[in-house]
C-alpha cells in the first residue's frame, strides 16, 4: 500500500511537473511523509485552530460541527510568478447537507483566524474559495461546490452569507466533494494572469476552470489553506501541496514587488457566473431584443397596409 502511494506520488509529479522554465521550491511544498514537526520555528509550515496531521493527510477540519482550522507556510513567497498544484480531499458522512468547504490563500498575514472559512475578514491578497455549500437563499445561477476567486486590499468585506457573491471576481462549478478519487487544484499566477483549473477525474489532465487578466499582486504573501464547518459539517484533507517558481520576465524580476497593493481592476466584482449561465442572461436579453424588433416590424407592415388601402380607396375615389 505504502509503495502504491509513493508510486502515485511520483506519478502525479512527473504528469503534472512544469516545463524547463519552472522549478518546484521545497520551502512551499508539503508532501507525505509529512514533518514531525509542525508550528516550529525549524518547520515551514503551521498549523491553527483544531487542524490534525495523520499519516495520510492533514485534516483543516473533521466532520464535527463548528470547528476551524488552518494550514500556513511560515516562508514568505520571495519570486513574482508561480503555480500551485494542491490535492485535496472535502468527504463527510452528509449526503445533501455538509460544509462549508475551504479556501486557499496568498495573503499578507498568516496563521489568523476569524470568520472567511476560518480566517481573517478584511484580508489582504487573494482567495481561492472552495465553496461546498451556498449559504444564500436568492436566486443564483450556478451549482455548488463552486470555486471562486476573491482579491482584496483590506477593504472589502466576504459575506459568508452571500457566499461572498458581491467581491466575487471570478467562478466555476466544481463537482469536487465526495470522490473517491485524488482531486486537484492548480492555480497558475503569472505576469498578472491567473488561473485556476482542476482535475476531479482522474485523468491526469487540467480543465480550466477560470482564467483572468489584471490581477496584482505582490510578492512576499504568505501561502495558507484554512477551512470551517457551522451547522453544518465536512472533513477538509489536504494531501500535498507542490509550488513552482515560473518563469518571470526581465523587467519583473527587477522591480520592487513587494508594495504592490493586491487588485484587480478589470475584474467585475460580482459577476461569477460560470460560463454556461452567462450567455444565458445575453440570450434572454437578445430574445426580447428580437421580439420587440418583430413586433415593430410587424406593427409596421400592419400600418403602411391600411395606409396604402386608405389611399388606394381614396385615390379610386378620384375615378
Ligand atoms: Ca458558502
């Protein structure tokens, strides 16, 4: 069992590894077998709120109602481009109600807690927020688990309640709860252009789930994983985590990255519909563009009818 897990590992390593221009930095990656020591000043990596480690995977939370945990790098991220691939694990003994999923981040401030799937509110950097359960009750367009981006300088406020729809960046449904088999997320981060894909299938290929443009931010961020459970309840696993330094431009690597204020200007907060709900609203809007315009037509050609009868009466009237 031990040797089809390392030959797994190696598996996923090499399918997934990036091409001659990255590199995977050993300070930011967590693989089996874990440390036996964590929250240390010799460990790179620290755990919060009631986070286990076993042999298999680090728990963020059991399937125990209000807990929260956290998983932190305590090695600030010293390079402009990067991507993480991370294999997680969201299962519980809840068929149709569990929760409330994870996040993880890149943020200024590690190891705190609060109320955003166990961390701080008002936070500082980027979340990429594992959803597995929507907390609203008005309408909205798309299944859950989704996945969602959220980037804040401090200001913004993350609506549990709304599932942080409003600073919502950018989203995908993401069917990733409860499979038996590994599941992935990679996010990509890269002269301001991030992505974020998954492979839930086993295929050893990624989907992407969203890609965006204009998105800053700075470099020493801290990596971090933290997850919560309420009401309701789910065991949140992370397995492994491998971090790559990407290729950086010339002009990247000599600026001073590090008071870049995180945004994302282009990005409209809000609208995180997934792909297949978007052309929807266009297409309702369309149709009743379309229809109007038939109608006018229409009630035109009724019009210039009666018109041209009118004057044809009048005109044979003239005989
Ligand atoms: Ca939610």
């Amino acid at each position: 069992m031990y040797f089809i897990t390392i030959i797994s590992f190696v598996f996923i390593k090499h399918i997934f590894a990036q091409g001659p221009g990255a590199f995977e930095i050993r300070e930011h990656s967590l693989t089996r077998p874990y440390p036996s020591v964590f929250s240390t000043s010799h460990s790179h990596w620290y755990l919060t709120g009631n986070t286990i480690v076993t042999d298999r995977y680090i728990r963020l939370t059991s399937d125990i109602q209000s807990k929260a945990g956290g998983l932190w790098n305590t090695i600030p991220v010293s390079y402009p481009d990067w991507e993480m691939h991370v294999q997680f694990k969201v299962h519980g003994g809840g068929t149709s109600l569990f929760g409330d999923g994870f996040v993880i981040w890149y943020v200024r401030d590690a190891k705190l807690s609060g109320p955003v799937f166990g961390y701080a509110d008002y936070f500082n950097g980027l979340g990429i927020m594992m959803d597995t359960y929507s907390n609203r009750n008005d309408n909205y367009n798309h299944i859950y688990p989704y996945i969602s981006a959220v980037v804040n300088n401090g200001s913004l406020h993350y609506d549990n309640g709304h599932d942080g729809a409003d600073i919502n960046i950018a989203g995908c449904e993401a069917s990733f709860r409860g499979r038996e088999i590994d599941t992935l997320v990679a996010i990509r981060y890269q002269n301001n252009h991030l992505t974020v894909s998954t492979d839930f299938d086993g295929t050893n290929t990624w989907t992407e789930c969203f890609s965006i443009e204009n998105i800053h931010l700075p470099t020493h961020y801290y990596f971090g994983f933290s997850a919560a459970t309420g009401e309701l309840s789910d065991n949140h696993d992370i397995i492994s985590v491998h971090t790559y330094q990407l290729d950086s431009s010339e002009q990247r690597q000599k600026e001073d990255r590090t008071n870049i204020i995180p945004s994302a200007p282009l990005a409209k907060m809000g609208e995180t519909d997934d792909n297949n709900s978007k052309p929807s609203k266009w297409s309702a809007l369309k149709i009743f563009l379309l229809v109007f315009l038939l109608i006018i037509i229409c009630l035109g050609g009724i019009g210039a009818f009666f018109y041209m009868k009118q004057h044809r009466y009048h005109s044979s009237r003239l005989y």
